[in-house]
C-alpha cells in the first residue's frame, strides 16, 4: 500500500466506501476583495506580517498541565504552548474576558523569536496581565511540560501548536488536570483520531473543562440561525454548499533555504506538511465542514472528491490548490465543499443551507461577522429577506472563551473534544477521498492505520524529520488513482 502526501489506510479502491483563519484579538477577521481579485485578509495572519514580530503558526512537541474550576474571585492563570499568530490571539481572547481575572504566566514555543513576539504583543496590550519572567520562558520539544508545570487546578493551558502535537500535549494536561484551550483541527488522520476520543473520555472524568477552537459554535449569529433552522423557517435542509476560495495563503512552501534543519523547517512551514497538519485543507476547511454539518444536525457518513494542484511556481508543499468534495449524509442529503487557492480566479467565503422553502446563509465573506440570513425562495434579494441577525454581532472568537471561562467558574460541564475529534475526522475523510481518487466512508478513515507521525511524541531538536525530500528536492504528493491506499513512501516522489 501506498500514499504520498495524504492519509490512506486499507486499499480503498477495493473499498466501495471510503487561518481557521487565524484568529486575530486586535482585529475583527474580515475579508475585503481586491482590484486585482485576491482576497485580503484582516486577521492576525495579517498583523504578524506587518508588524514582522511572528511568522506562520508556531510549533511544539510535548504534553500538558491539571484542572480544577476557579472560584468567582481567583485569578485563572493561562499558560500559551505555541506562540504564533493563533496562539497570541487565543491568549489575548483569554485575557479580555469579563467573567473574572486572568493572568498569562508561563509561555512555551520552540522558536524563540515568536515566544518574545508574542510576548511584546501581548504585554502592549494587557500590561497588568502579562506575568511571564525570563524564568517562565520556555523554549524546546520539553518546554510545553515547563509550562503546563506552572499552572495549578482550576487554570487553562492554550494548545496553539501545529495539531499533529496535539494529542501528545492533551495527554499531559489529562495528567496535571488542568482545563484545556486546543486549536483546530486536533487530529489529522485515524489512529490520531481514535486516540483523541479516547483522551476525551479520560477527560470527562477529571471534569476537565475542554474548549475546542471550532468558535462557530458559539456564534451568537449562527445559533440564532440553528434555532430558526430547527423551527422551519426554511423547511426541511436538503443541500448544503461552502465556499473557501481565494488566491494563495500559508501552505504553499518554498524551499528550505537551509537556515533551519529540516524537522524545524517542517514545523515553521506546518500547513505545507500532512503529518504536521493534515495540510490547508483540514486546517482551513474544517471551520465550513463544521458549520454546515451543525445545520444540519449530522456528521456524513462518506466522501468522494477531486482536485488537483497546478501554478506552483516554486512551492514544494504537499497541498492540492483546488478540491471540490460531496459529502454525503446519513439521510442522502449532500455538502458540495469548494476550495482553491488560486489567484486571479473567482474569490468567494460562505456557507449556505437549502431548505425545501427557502435559504439560509452560515457565513458570508468571513468568519466573523457572519451576517446570518434567511430568505424565502433560494435567490438572495431584499424583498425575500425573512430574517437577519443583528449587527454588529459578538465576536465568536472572543465568545467561544467567554464560555470557557464561565464554565470554569461555575463549573458547568464542558467538554468539546469528541466535537473537535468528529469534525477533524471528517475533514480527515473529505482530504483523503481528494488525494486518493476514492469514495472514503467515516470508517474508513477512522479505522485507517496509517499515522502521519506516529513518534511525534519522542522528538527531539536532532531527530529527523517525520518525512524527507526526494533526490529532487520535492515531496511526495498525492497521485488520485496511482495513490490510493495506505503506505507513505517517505523518501519516493513520483
């Protein structure tokens, strides 16, 4: 069995069935289009390279830290484990909340420059509540340990780091029993997967309180529109559709100039590998995946795709630039997922439900606002208008840790890690059905052998990293057809 750049487990052509944009405390996530057809967009991805403090996403090996709910008056302390663009601002919404105090006091990342970016950042903004001396700067694939240390019961540990490590840092914080802050996606193939849902069953039991950075779930906006959804409004939802759709974005690497080795140069360069990923399209599509399947109040149970990559100029990322995914749910009602990443093309971000009387919009140009609509009849017109969410809406980023929070002090049940594992897997699912050329059932993928990096956990500053470059230069891709079960040829590239 073979697999260049995807997640392939049994021979699936036997097998009949088979940055979130990152989000950005100082700016509301927006999208704007351009005259020359590009989509701009106003995140912390757009902050970290202007101001130039922090490159992509940052990176850590390693485990995390104890759980216990905080009292109306006590001080929760966070500890940031990954101090890039989402880690600095998942800190930032940690540190904004109404619900009580909040301190940073221990930070962790592998490179130090985004350790001290972050850090500069963060201290601009909340000064009094950035308590982070030299002494509780950590830098290394042991410094998540060093920070989860610092914490006590009843404080929160951020995961921002590249979610191949995420199971391994989840596994600490379930030793320490310290509530959990973990960005999307957090499993990026089967054996990850089953091994989260399993650690989500050890958390329950600590009542560890677990937010999963799936924020669309605590949109204001989109739960309105759930509510109307479930009442009528539009009927019953036969189709979905999504839009992720722009010109290129993180995930389209070039060379390693040979500044970094090569397991760190895989880690700055996280989006363009599948181990440290699950590439751009379980990393950014995960959020239109989750939203629709929230409408419709169900996981699908199989996938089939296309895609392809093309215009690469010097990228030697293992990502397609365009995929088109039918998923298919339970009942046999269909999402049609699109996404590209190709400039010059048609630009388009939203998310829509038909129903059998009229539409509803999930998301229109962006994340946040979601601009939540319903109309009569499928045409987007005025005079079909039925219903529109409020604006300006709550910031879902901010609101997702507002809940967080809340929960931790008046100790609620709170738990979204089985949430963030499913919709992971089906990410998973409709990547793999694209690179392989297969119908992928939700078995097939969660039953799938094959790990990307199944010794992720033991690795160190010399080890080598989880996938190696061709006598070309290049990496395996995906070969839909050629490709399309489960061993990964590390060092073979068609």
């Amino acid at each position: 069995m073979k697999y260049f750049a995807g997640n392939f487990c049994k021979d699936l052509g036997k097998n009949h069935h088979g940055n979130r944009i990152d989000r950005h405390w100082w700016k509301k996530e927006r999208f704007v289009m351009s005259n020359s057809n590009h989509v701009t967009t106003s995140s912390r991805r757009e902050f970290l390279k202007n101001t130039g403090r922090f490159a992509a996403v940052s990176a850590l090996a390693g485990t995390a830290i104890p759980y216990v709910h905080a009292g109306d008056n006590q001080t929760i302390r966070v500890a940031l484990v990954g101090c890039g663009g989402r880690g600095t601002g998942a800190a930032g919404n940690a540190l904004s909340v109404k619900q009580g105090p909040t301190k940073l006091v221990a930070m962790a990342d592998v490179f130090d420059h985004r350790l001290k970016g972050s850090y500069d950042a963060l201290t601009q903004r909340f000064k009094d509540q950035v308590d982070v001396p030299e002494d509780r700067k950590f830098i290394g694939f042991d410094a998540y340990r060093k920070a989860i240390d610092c914490l006590s019961p009843g404080d929160v540990v951020i995961f921002a780091t590249p979610p191949a490590f995420r199971w391994v840092h989840f596994t600490y914080a379930i030793k320490k029993g310290v509530n959990v802050f973990m960005e999307k996606p957090v499993t990026v193939d089967g054996p990850t997967t089953r091994r989260m849902l399993k650690l989500a069953e050890d958390s329950k039991k600590k009542n560890m309180k677990v937010g999963v950075g799936l924020m669309i779930r605590h949109c204001r906006a989109r739960r309105a529109l759930l509510d109307r959804i479930r009442d009528g409004e539009i009927g019953d939802i036969v189709t979905l559709r999504a839009y992720r759709m722009a010109g290129p974005m993180v995930g389209f690497a070039k060379p390693n100039p040979g500044k970094l080795s090569e397991l760190m140069y895989q880690i700055k360069e996280f989006h363009s590998f599948l181990w440290g990923s699950g590439g751009i399209y379980s990393d950014f599509y995960i959020h239109q995946i989750d939203e629709c399947s929230w409408m419709k109040g169900a996981w699908p149970e199989r996938a089939q795709a296309v895609g392809g990559r093309q215009y690469r100029g010097e990228s030697i990322d293992q990502n397609f630039d365009h995929y088109s995914v039918e998923y298919t749910y339970p009942d046999g009602n269909k999402l049609f997922l699109y996404g590209r990443n190709i400039a010059g093309c048609h630009d388009e971000f939203a998310s829509y439900a038909h129903g059998t009387k009229g539409l509803g919009i999930i998301s229109t140009s962006s994340h946040s606002p979601g601009r939540c609509r319903t109309y009569e009849g499928y045409n987007i017109e005025k005079d079909k208008l039925i219903w529109g969410f409020p604006q300006p809406e709550p910031n879902p980023y901010q609101t997702e840790w507002d809940d967080l929070v809340d929960a931790i002090r008046n100790d609620k049940p709170y738990n979204e890690v089985k949430r963030g594992a499913e919709a992971s897997l089906v990410s998973s699912m409709g990547r793999m059905a694209s690179h392989t050329g297969q119908v992928v059932s939700w078995d097939d993928i969660l039953n799938c052998d094959h790990e990307f990096a199944p010794e992720v956990d033991e690795l160190t500053l010399n080890s080598p990293a989880p996938i190696q470059a061709g006598d070309d230069g290049k990496y395996p891709v995906p070969q839909p057809g050629i490709v399309t079960d489960q061993e990964y040829r590390i060092n073979q590239v068609s």
